[in-house]
C-alpha cells in the first residue's frame, strides 16, 4: 500500500480532527503493513474467508495477510478501504474493535471507515443508508465532526430540520421505543449538545442502560440529577434519583456477595441517599419509597448501628408504617438515648402522625400524650403547639386545635406554611364543625352545606361528635364499587388497584377497601404493600383483616425463618438471633417468632431476654393476633 492511498484514507473528510491522532493512525497503519512480511498461519477461528496474500478476490489483489488477529483484521480493513472496499472494511474493523474494544485506534479506524461509506451512499443520494453509516460512525466515535456534519446535512435532504432539539428528540424516542439503541443513543447525544439540561442528559442515560452500558449510562444520570429542570419535570427527576439507586443498589449486593462488605455498605447508603432524595421530589413514589426500605433495611441487616435504624425509621415514616418507624426509633434510643439526633426525629415522627389521614385512633392518643409531655418542658416551642394541634384536629377537638395554633402562631407565625391554613380552616369553628381526619370523626367541613341545607361556616351544631369508635356507614355506591372490585381482581389487578385507590382517595377511613387493596396487591407478590393495607383494615376493625395480615406477614418473614434456622444449625446464634429480630420488625404480631427468638437467646445465655420473647409469644396467642 501506498503512503498516498494511506493519506487519503485517513485524512479525507477529517479536518476536524486532531493532527496528533491523524498522524498516530497513519503511522501505526503504515508500521504495521511493513511489519507483515507474507502469509501468517491460521491460529484462530475466522469470520470471514480471505484471500492468501498475494492472490485476487474478484480482480482484487490484497497485500496483507489473512486476519488472524485485531491488528490484521485492522490492517486488512485499511488495505480494503484503499481500494474502495468499504463495506468489507468495516467488516474487518468491526473484528478488529470486537477483539480489542478498547483500542482508541481500531475504533477511530472504524469510524473513519463509516464515515467515508457514508459519504459514497450520499454521493448516490442514498441518504437513509447513508444516515445509517453516519450513525454507527458516531455511535463508535461521538468526536467524528464530519460524520455528524453530514448526518445533518442527509437529515435537511430528507426535509427534516436537523437544528430542532424536537426532531432529534423524537428521532431519539422512536429509535429508543423500536430497540434501536444505537441510533437512540446517537440522537440523544445530539440533544445532549443542543440542550445541556437534565431531561436531554437523562433520556441518554436510560437508553445506555437498555443497550447494556450500565457504567456510561450511569455517569449520565449522575449528570442529570445536576443539571437544570423545569418544574413539570420534577417527577421525571425524581425518576432520575430512583433509578441511580437502583444501579448503586445492584451494585451493593454484588459487592456484598463476593465479600466486600465495606464496599457493599457504603453503596447500599449511597442508594439509600438516591432514594429519600426520589421520595422528597415525588412523594408519591411508591417505588422509590419501597426501595428505599429496602436498602435500609439491607445496611441494619449488616450493620445494626445507630444511624441505620435512624435511617430506617426515616424510611417507615415516608412509607406511611407507623408501627415499624416507632420500633426503629426505639431501638436507636436503646443504642444511644443521649444523642441529639433523636429530638428531630421524634418531632418528625409526631408531625407524620399528625399529618396523616390515616393514623389510627390508638395512635393519635399516644402521640398527644407524649405531645403534651414535651410541651410540659419546652412550651416555647411553636412545632409542638402545631403539631398539638393537628393532632386534635384529629379527635374533633376544634376548640383545643385552635388554641393550640393560636400559642404556636404568637411564638412563629412561620413555623409551618400550613399554620395560617389551619387557623383559617378552623376559625370561629367548634368541635361540632372540626374537619375531622380520622374514622368516626365528625364529616363536616367548615363552609359546606348540610342535609338540612344549613351552610356549617361558623356555625354551633347542637349534635355532639361522633366517638372515634363508631363505624362509619357503608352507602349502597360504596357497596357496589366493592362488587365491581371483586369481579375486576381476576381478569385485572391493576384496574382493580386503580378503583379501590379512588375510592380511598373518597373516603381514607374505609376499612373494606384497604382490605380488598390488600388482597390484590399480594395476588401481585407486593407483600410489604399488601401487609401495609391489611394493617390499616386491621386498624379500621375490618373483620378477616387480621387473620390476612398474619398470613401475608408468615409469607414475608420465611426467607428469615429458613436463613435463621440455617444459621441455628450451625451453631452461629448471633445471626440466627439478627435475622429473627429482623422478622419480628417485620411482623411483630407472629407468636411463632418470639418464642424461635427466646430459643435462641437461651443458646446465647440471655435467660431474661428469652423469658421476655416467651412472655410476648404467650400474650400474641392468648390475644388470637
């Protein structure tokens, strides 16, 4: 080959390019074409069929050798591009990069290749297979500026404006929705350079992953997460954060699994930090809110400390488990009762269950208890008072919630944005016209209108509150959405789901409905969501909701159950006793798991915390819960 053909090779259509790689390429070609001195025997399996040096293919005489390595496959790709070859040129190069991907040489080499193919197709207006040459020289070497250019250039010849950051985004988005990753990838690249914010970065990010690139898509997301978006796309950000915890969460339990449990640890709070960031942009991701429960739960698994189980009650509170945040909050003051870090959570524990619909009776009593008592030594602090009350506001005390906004407004008017809502919601109201947002409490709504057709705005009703005990009634429409759910479960769980969710979005005290939730979410295999929606119907007294609680809680635990007596088998009672205790978070109402844990505990020589596991097994079966 000569130095001529080489240069033309090379260096046509490649202006943009750096000199010092030019020139790398050309004389690594050139070197390489010298060093190959004859035929070179066979010592490897062959794609493709070649000619012996020396001889013609179809009037072709080829000079190099017959490819049996990266390098010759390279070498014989530059000799067929020489001759105007391309097609089989890239053939060779595509070998020459598959063997050696990391090669920055072979894939400049395959680029240029394509990019010249390209360039032939063009000359013939074939501009869709031209397009096609320019995409996979810009998929292997995003760097190719004349690939790119003239991709533009097919693009404005097929009456598409290449410079519309919407063309090349649903260019993008078909390419992604077909499984052409590699043009989706190349497209989205574009838009990243057209449009450097976080949408752009993120579309890039996800189509890498689809095309098995889980590192560059990754680093993507990761860029993502710092570039600008528009408030419409906060959901689509908080996606972003989800699924970089999923990657790092992937991550962890790898590492976890070939003994780099530091590495692993680290990874699984990197996720968990990628997951309360999704919850605090979308709250109602469901996904990211399990996930991060998940992981969570996975570090107080390897590390018990107290941050952990901080971490963990963080993670119960955002996914609305009351019960299971008050037991990891308690067992952080059992590891460390002095540390400062238990204030804030214990005010953010009191103000999820002063905010929810749908905390139980039992539980707002025994927050404003403990309410009160702060008050008793702190009673200048404006967040008890407004948590006091909202959780009045709970028991239909409008009277006591107004007083209690009243002294927490004279401390700081600011100290919550929903304050000034309240006082206004409640105002010149008395117990009688409270909103109430727990079941039995009274239903009327300050400026609604009665039966009797009386407006209730600052109006005396002479009926006393309901107690929080009562029932609610059931109406017939009620009844015949259950109907509709039930024969919609089987042939449809999700338009089931969707249904029995609107009618809690109506009525959040509907016990029967949190029932059937439950019911149609374990027919999914979603057991936490299903233990979750059986408790709240347990809590409603929904009559079977118990019983469906500690079924779907014995199916929870059993990996538990099986890896606990594994571990009792061989004698390792500190890891049986760590994965009971973990079941009993999970299920705290199962006898069966108290009184493994007591076992064990005898094995350990812990006489008076296994007495304490027998007593609670006892209390739970003499109780039927």
């Amino acid at each position: 080959m000569d130095k001529m053909s080489l240069e033309t090779y090379y260096l046509v259509k490649t202006e943009a390019r750096s000199m010092k790689a030019v020139t790398s390429i050309f004389l690594s070609a050139i070197l390489s074409l010298l060093a190959a001195s004859g035929p070179v025997e066979g010592k490897g399996k062959h794609t493709y069929r070649r000619a012996a040096p020396g001889a013609s293919s179809g009037g072709v005489v080829l000079s190099t050798p017959n490819p049996q390595t990266a390098l010759e496959h390279n070498n014989r790709g530059v000799e067929l591009g020489s001759k105007g070859l391309w097609a089989d040129a890239i053939r060779e190069h595509e070998l020459a990069l598959h063997e050696e991907p990391n090669n920055a040489t072979f894939r400049t080499n395959l680029s240029a290749a394509q990019l010249r193919y390209g360039d032939v197709l063009s000359g013939k207006h074939d501009y869709y297979n031209a397009i096609k040459q320019y995409r996979g020289a810009l998929y292997v070497d995003p760097n190719n500026l004349p690939a790119d250019e003239h991709l533009d250039n097919c693009l404005s010849a097929l009456h598409k404006d290449p410079l519309s950051l919407k063309v090349r985004q649903q260019l993008g988005e078909d390419a992604d929705v077909s499984g052409d990753y590699e043009t989706a990838i190349v497209e989205y690249r574009k838009c990243v350079k057209m449009a450097d914010d976080g949408p752009s970065h993120a579309s890039l990010g996800r189509v890498l992953l689809k095309a098995g690139k889980p590192v560059d898509g990754f680093s993507e997301l990761r860029i993502a997460v710092s570039k600008p978006w528009e408030s419409k796309d906060k959901n689509e950000l908080g996606a972003c954060h989800r699924q970089i915890g999923d990657i790092l969460k992937e991550f962890a339990f790898k590492a976890k699994e070939t003994g780099r449990g530091t590495v692993g640890m680290k990874r699984l709070l990197n996720a968990a930090t990628e997951y309360r960031r999704a919850c605090t942009i979308n709250p109602a991701d469901a996904e990211a809110v399990k996930s991060f429960v998940e992981v969570v739960r996975e570090g107080v698994a390897i590390k018990p400390c107290f941050d952990n189980y901080l971490m963990l009650g963080g993670a119960y509170l955002l996914a609305g488990d009351f019960s299971h945040a008050k037991l990891a909050y308690e067992q952080c003051y059992k590891l460390d009762s002095r540390n400062t870090a238990l204030s804030p959570a214990r005010v953010a524990f009191h103000q999820a269950v002063a905010r929810s619909p749908l905390a139980s009776p039992e539980l707002v009593a025994e927050s404003l208890a403990k309410v009160n008592k702060f008050l008793e030594s702190e009673p200048d602090n404006a967040r008890w008072w407004y948590i006091l009350g909202r959780l009045k506001e709970h028991q239909a005390d409008c009277d006591g919630a107004m007083d209690a906004y009243r002294r927490a407004e004279k401390i700081n008017a600011l100290i919550d944005p929903d304050l000034k809502m309240a006082i206004s919601r409640l105002g010149g109201a008395t117990a009688a016209t409270a909103v109430a947002q727990t079941p039995g409490a009274a239903s009327a709504r300050p400026g609604t209108v009665t039966a009797g057709g009386t407006s209730t705005a600052g109006a005396v009703s002479s009926a006393s509150p309901p107690s929080t005990a009562q029932t609610p009634a059931v109406d017939v429409k009620s009844l015949e959405t259950y109907s509709r759910i039930e024969k919609t479960m089987q042939a449809s769980p999700d338009s089931a789901l969707q249904l029995v969710n609107e009618l809690l979005d109506k009525n959040p005290s509907d016990g029967h409905a949190y029932l059937l939730k439950g019911s149609i979410l374990q027919k999914q295999n979603q057991l936490d969501d299903a233990a979750t929606a059986y408790r709240q119907a347990d809590l409603f007294k929904e009559p079977d909701a118990s019983s469906a609680l500690r079924q779907v809680n014995t199916i929870r635990v059993q990996p538990h159950i099986q890896q606990a007596d594994k571990y009792t088998q061989e004698g390792n009672y500190v890891g049986a006793a760590d994965e009971l205790r973990e079941s009993i978070i999970m299920a705290p109402n199962l006898p069966v798991l108290h009184r493994k844990l007591a076992e064990v505990l005898g094995h350990l020589g812990d006489k008076s915390e296994a007495d304490k596991e027998l007593q609670k097994a006892a209390e739970l079966e003499k109780s039927g819960k």
